[in-house]
C-alpha cells in the first residue's frame, strides 16, 4: 500500500520545521508521513537528514531521505538499529540546514552553469559544498576562466529564482525546456514544476534552490574532466 506525503518544500524550501503524524513505517524502518520538510533523493540532489524529534523530547536521527513506493510517498531513514515511531504518533521535524542550504545554493549555480554552457546536460551531481554538470560537448570547451567569469556575473546579477506549474502536455509541446538527456522531469502527476531564474534561465525541476542568485556567493571552477569523447564534466564549489 502507497501512502501520500505532502511535499512542505516545494511550496518553501527555507522551511525546515513542521509538525507531521506517522502514517507507517515500512519494514526497513523507514517512518512514513502525512507532510514533510525533508527533501528526498532525486534529480541529482541528495535526500535531506535532520531529526524527528517525539512528544517526550526523545530525538531519531534522520540519516537520509528517499522516496517510497511512489513519488508522492516519502521515507525518512532512521540509523541501523534505531527505534521508529509508532503509527499515529505526532513527531516535529527538523531540517539539517546548513547542508540543505548548501544543496539550494549549488543547485542554482548549476543552473545558471548550464546557461554558461548551453549544450545538452548527460548527468549532474549536487552536494552541499560542491556540485557538477555533465555536458555533451562536440568541440573545444570554454577556458575554466571564462566559464567562471560569466557564471560569478550571473550569480551577482541577484536574479529572482521563483517556481511556476505546466501540464505534463505543456511540457511536451516544449522540449526546448527541458537541457538533461538523462534526468527526466518530474512528470507523472499531471504537472510539472518549473524553476524560472529571471529573465536568464527556465526549466523543469523539483529540486530547492535559493531565492535570488546573490544568495548563492562566489563559486569556483573546480576542475572540467573528460569523461569521453564529447563528455566533459565541469565541477563548481562554493568559495
């Protein structure tokens, strides 16, 4: 059986506390809730940690986030070994967040990178201090640089990063939209979120991200590997 989680952290991703009831636990002892905070594992960024914290002061760490049977039911990932909560208990929940700011401010940066860089996305990784891009690339790769200049030029634009909702049908009729070859959108249930940066970037994602680029700060090239004869991954970190 499937169960339903209200995801908190499309609507606010700065919101990191909330208040939630068990819906389950699966037979991992993964907890199950009626909404959650907790950002879950997909599109390249890592699932939140955190803490559920019971009536009685009592805290379980959360090691990471994931989700379940469906896209709607998300699991909360207790340490091996670790007491969940019973079915129908209240519990507070707690974000981690200098690691889910760090996954919101490298999140953007790569958006804005993938507007530096205009050719098609084969993979990506983000993490809470580092992150990377995957681009297909058939030719010479701009200067690091270069591509740093026009990135860190963005970024201090203080660009607006806001979110709006498609059909699945919208989204299809516009293909331009979407930059992965790898990562699908987050299709399924009848829409899709988009994330807008100004007027510089706009494309399908469910993952946070800051609210303006100024908020993001410096970022280095880290490195640009070749991953293949047209691959080349460029990696960005937080200065």
């Amino acid at each position: 059986m499937a169960f339903e989680t209200a995801l908190l952290f499309r609507d606010d991703a700065y919101e990191t506390r909330a208040e939630a009831t068990v819906l389950a636990v699966n037979e991992r002892g993964g907890v199950i809730l009626d909404r959650t905070v907790f950002y879950p594992t997909g599109g390249g960024q890592p699932g939140d940690r955190g803490e559920l914290i019971r009536a009685d002061g009592s805290i379980l760490p959360v090691a990471t986030t994931v989700y379940g049977e469906t896209k709607s039911e998300v699991v909360h990932v207790l340490p091996e070994g670790a007491v969940p909560p019973e079915v129908g208990e209240r519990v507070s929940l707690a974000v981690d967040w200098p690691s889910r700011q760090g996954h919101m401010r490298i999140h953007t940066g790569l958006h804005l990178l993938s507007v530096v860089l205009p050719f098609p996305v084969t993979g990506g990784r983000i993490g809470p201090e580092e992150g990377h891009l995957d681009f297909d690339i058939d030719g010479t790769v701009p200067a690091k640089e270069e591509i740093e200049e026009k990135l860190n030029a963005l970024v201090s634009g203080d660009h607006p990063v806001t979110t709006e909702w498609i059909t699945d049908e919208e989204l299809l009729a516009n293909p331009g939209l979407v930059k992965t070859m790898s990562v699908k959108p987050p299709m399924g249930s009848g829409r899709v979120r988009l994330v807008r940066i100004g007027s510089v970037d706009l494309q399908p994602c469910g993952g946070t991200h800051v609210a303006s680029t100024a908020e993001i700060g410096p970022l280095a090239i880290a490195k640009i590997e070749n991953k293949g004869r047209q691959n080349r991954r460029v990696r960005i970190r937080l200065v």
